[in-house]
C-alpha cells in the first residue's frame, strides 16, 4: 500500500500525514510514534523552552524515521531555533508571524524549511522566503488560527494554484483518512493533522482532556480570544483559537475589552483553575472532533488512516 506524493518523496516518509506541532502536547513520544508509523512527526516546540527541548527532542531524534519541529514565530528567538536545529531535525515548521528571521538559520543547518499559512498574502509570501512545503490552514482546525481564515475545503486548493510547484499540506477539520484522502483530491500533497492525536496513547495531555476530546462534538467548539485573555497569554488577538465549549466563553462572550480590563476577572480566573473549577488549559479541539472516539497509539493510527485513504481515494477511482 502506497500513497506516494512529493511530500513523501521530499521527506522520505511512507505516508502523507504529518503531525501538527501543538505545543506541549506534541511531545518527543508522539511525534517519534508518527513518524514510526510512517508518517512525519514534528515536535510541538510553541514558544522554545530551552528546558522542555532538552527534555523531549531526544525521544523523537533517537528515532529512526525523519522527524521534525514546529515553533510559534511570533513567540520565540533564534535561540530556540539553534537549539533545535543542533539535533538534526529534517525539517522546522514555523507558524504565525513573520519567518523570515531564521529562515537562512533553517537553510545553513540542512533542514527543509515548512511555513504554514493562513491566507494568500501569507502563501505568497512564503513562496518569496523558499519555503519547501506550505501549510494551508483552514478554520476548522483546533487551537489558533487567522481571525479572517477561510474554510480548509476552499482554501487549499486556492493556495495549491497560487505556489504551485510547492507542496502543500491541508490543515483544518481532518481526523481521519478520508480526510486525507480528501486533501489529496484537492491538490494537496499530504494532511497536517492536530487534534486526532490528541487523542492517542502517546500525547501529553491531562486524562481530562483526552476525556473531552472524545466526548466533543464539533458544533461544541468555538473561535475566540477570551480564554487568551483570562488566561493572560501573549498570544496576538488576531488569531483566535478554537476550543472545546467553557465556563468564561459564556461569561465573556462578547465583551473581550471588557475582561481584559478588569483585574479581578483574570484573578477569578486564576483561582478558578487553582482550586479545579475549570481545567488548567482550554481544550483546543477541531471541527472534525466528532470523528475521534477511540484512543489508539499514534504509530497505529497512521498506518489505519492512510489505509482509510487509500480506500476512499481507489473508491473515488483515484487509485
């Protein structure tokens, strides 16, 4: 069973799945159980902990399989990027904010260079920086995205015409190998996927979100910037996040400005999360959660995608 594109051929994988770097959940264990299952796992480095890289780029490097790592760009310093690239990492995945600092870092170090993107200005100007593979991500995806995203099915294959020769990878709203299948169709040469494996015995979350994952329904998640800010998290108000439903989305709902200046709502927050009364993170979740009921090793759950691919596509009569 083959499912060749030049995604796979350039990183030298069996199968066009990638794991979506989220930050602290995608850990040395996941993504080195991704890439044993032949797809390509990329370490969730958010923000470039020097002290959580040390800790987890060792697991997915003693690997045998090509690996890499994903980073927040509006968040980190060239520091963090040597560090990583210190490792050998056959490619770094860079999102949210302009790349453009480290991108001849990437280059020297031997490293393929993997920029997503939220919309066509953001496409173009990847293609002007030499990315070698381009994420399209949609806003069905969990976690952050563009506050101005467009849907993954008309998005994809826009930034596929628009960059063409380069790879594109679909991101947003995929669990399983339908959707893959469906990426593929649509131009892309592979899927990025997040919150499916979340869901997996590997991921680094706490049981109550793996819970919640499995319990969410999409119509259950929502884009917004409240759990940013009673959070008190830098993050950029211009992207949003898609979460599982909480308790201070209903309260603020709406008011951000007004949260974010009141001083005893983000102390509420805090204490709410101290003594259990809400979790300790917001459960970032996709549009597809409704597909995700089990909780398999990752290295299985790729290999039983792209089977489901390669079934969907052969009966699609594309293989």
């Amino acid at each position: 069973m083959t499912l060749s594109t030049v995604f796979t051929e350039m990183l030298g994988v069996r199968y066009p799945i990638a794991l979506a770097p989220m930050g602290g959940s995608a850990g040395g264990a996941l993504a080195a159980a991704v890439s044993r299952g032949g797809g390509f796992g990329i370490l969730g480095g958010a923000y470039g902990d020097p002290e959580w890289l040390a800790r987890e780029v060792p697991i997915v490097a003693s690997t045998e399989g090509p690996w890499g790592v994903g980073f927040l760009t509006w968040g980190i310093d060239l520091a963090a990027v040597e560090l990583a690239l210190s490792y050998g990492p056959s490619a770094v995945m860079l999102s949210f904010g302009d790349p453009s600092p480290y991108v001849e870092h990437v280059r020297r170090a031997g490293a393929l260079l993997i920029l997503q993107v939220t919309d066509l200005e953001e496409a173009k100007r990847a293609v002007d920086l030499g990315a070698d593979v381009i994420v399209a991500q949609g806003t069905e995806s969990g976690g952050h995205g563009a506050v101005r995203g467009r849907s993954t099915l008309p998005f994809v294959p826009a930034v596929v015409d628009l960059v063409a020769p380069v790879p594109v990878l679909a991101a947003g709203g995929i669990a399983d190998g339908r959707g893959v299948a469906a990426a593929l169709v649509l131009g892309a040469a592979g899927a990025l996927i997040g919150t499916r494996f979340q869901a997996t015995t590997e991921a680094l979350v706490d049981p109550s979100i793996t819970k919640a994952i499995l319990e969410g329904r999409g119509e259950d998640t929502e884009r917004s910037t409240v759990l940013d800010i009673a959070r008190g998290s830098s993050w950029p108000s211009k992207y949003p996040a898609r979460t599982l439903g909480h308790p201070y989305l209903d309260r603020w709902r709406g008011r951000e400005a007004e949260l974010a200046a009141d001083p005893q709502a983000l102390q509420d927050y805090q204490d709410d999360v101290a003594r259990g009364a809400i979790p300790s993170q917001p459960v970032w979740a996709g549009e597809a959660v409704d597909l995700i009921t089990d909780l398999p090793s990752a290295q299985d759950l790729v290999t039983a995608m792209a089977a489901q691919a390669e079934d969907a596509l052969t009966r699609a009569g594309r293989r």
